[in-house]
C-alpha cells in the first residue's frame, strides 16, 4: 500500500496545500487543497473518502472535485465519517445555498455521492486495506485514522491536541511504522494552540516521551512561515522515538 502526501501544511502560499492524502490510486484521507495537485485522471480513479472533520482545509476540495469528475464517473464516490461531521455536511456545505447536493444529482438513486457513516474505533476494509476511526481532541466532533495493510500500520493524528486514546492506540500497536501527527504552533503562539485545540512543541513533546522505539514520526499541519521555527523546537528535548521530521508534499509511505 502506498500513502502519498499531497497536502500537509497548515495554510497555504509558496506551493503549500492543506491536507489530504493519497492510499494507492482510490482512496482520499481528507480533502484540502492538496487534492487539487492531482490530473483529472488521478481524480476519477478515487472511489473512497474518508474526513477526519469538517473545518475547510479539510473538505475544500470535496464540491471541486464531485463538480469536475462526479457526474457520470460511476460508481459513486463514498464519503466516510463519523456521524456528526456527515450532518454538518448536508446541512452545512451540500446544502443547495454554498454547493448542490451531490448526493442527489443526478438523481437520489444514482447518485455522484454517497454518505457512509462510521464509528470510532469501526474498521472498513477496502481490498485488504484496513482504515479504522481513532478518537482526536479537537474542540469538535473529530477523528484520525489508523490505516494498516497486511505488512504493517500508519497512524494519521488528524488535528488534535494532547490526549490519552492516541497515544494508547499507538504503542498498542506492533506494526506501526508512521506515526503523523499535527503540530500547528510554535510555543509562542501556545494560547492560540490551545484554544483551538491543536498541539504545540511545549504540549506534544510529553506525549512523544511516552511513545515507544520503533515508528517514524513525521510532522504535519505546520503553520506557513513557522515551520522551521516549529521543528527547532521539537528538536530541543531528545525522544526515545527518535529524531522528528517535517512531512513534505509528493513523499510517499510504503506501508
């Protein structure tokens, strides 16, 4: 299973996307702007979609890209999500005011989109690759995703600040080879982290200490213009896990 990176930023400017991510040729995990660095033929390939939450460097893609290849590229594109980030979906966004309602063009039997909601800690599997709903802290109903193929695992954080279920979810977990995981704000900017419940170096780096040897841990969601600020200081305390490293876009996991 490949995991491609096409957006990881937390803005945009100078070539940066937000985020989403590309498994294989069929399946997004969310829909930033990073969706829109693919060819049309790439974007009628993908056939799943799962969103870890609905604030809009998440889901801007999504109207774009049903609008370019939804009409007439069957089956429908399935939309994964817990419960409440579907309802504010429909009401919110496909809502006929700031887009149609794809899941009834062109018609409600025929859809371009279909919902399919699903749980925390519910697996879907898709051509043996398993997705499952992990809990996030994010001021808002919100998830990551543990993504696992036959030979090993990737844990996606999604946005979210400090707590306990993300970090049990991956030291339970003996295949684990990624761990993503967000950190929006340098220390300095520590009050807007918090009440917007996204980590800081000052409160990721004690999680990290509990984490065990053995995963990769890769950075995203980095605020545009404090990236290098941000990771210097990540890099100040030594973790058992090892050294920490900015996500890119284009990198590729093989998982």
């Amino acid at each position: 299973m490949q995991f491609r990176v096409l957006g990881c930023s937390g803005g945009i400017g100078g070539g940066r996307q937000t985020t989403s991510f590309l498994i294989d040729d069929d399946i997004l995990i969310d829909a930033g702007s990073g969706v829109t660095r693919l060819t049309l033929d790439e974007l009628k390939q993908i056939r799943h979609l799962f969103i870890t939450h609905t604030h809009l460097d998440h889901i801007l893609s999504l109207p774009i890209l049903l609008d370019s290849v939804g009409v007439g590229n069957a089956p429908p594109l399935v939309v994964h999500a817990i419960p409440e980030v579907i309802a504010t979906l429909k009401q919110h966004l496909f809502n006929w005011e700031i887009w149609l309602d794809f899941a009834r063009i062109p018609s409600e039997d025929a859809p371009c989109m279909r919902y399919a909601e699903l749980a925390v800690d519910e697996t879907v599997e898709l051509d043996g690759r398993k997705i499952t709903a992990i809990p996030a802290n994010h001021g808002r109903p919100a998830t990551g995703y543990l993504i696992r193929s036959a030979s090993g695992s990737l844990l996606f954080s999604g946005d979210t600040t400090s707590h306990p279920a993300l970090w049990r979810i991956a030291n339970d977990q003996d295949d684990l080879r990624y761990l993503l995981v967000e950190c929006s704000f340098a220390n300095s900017h520590r009050d807007i982290a918090v009440a917007s419940s996204h980590y800081c170096p000052e409160t990721l780096l004690p999680d990290l200490a509990g984490l065990k040897p053995g995963c990769e841990v890769w950075i995203s969601h980095l605020k545009p213009g404090n990236e290098d600020g941000i990771m210097a200081e990540l890099a100040a305390i030594p973790l058992p896990c090892g050294t920490l490293q900015a996500l890119v876009p284009d990198q590729t996991f093989v998982v």
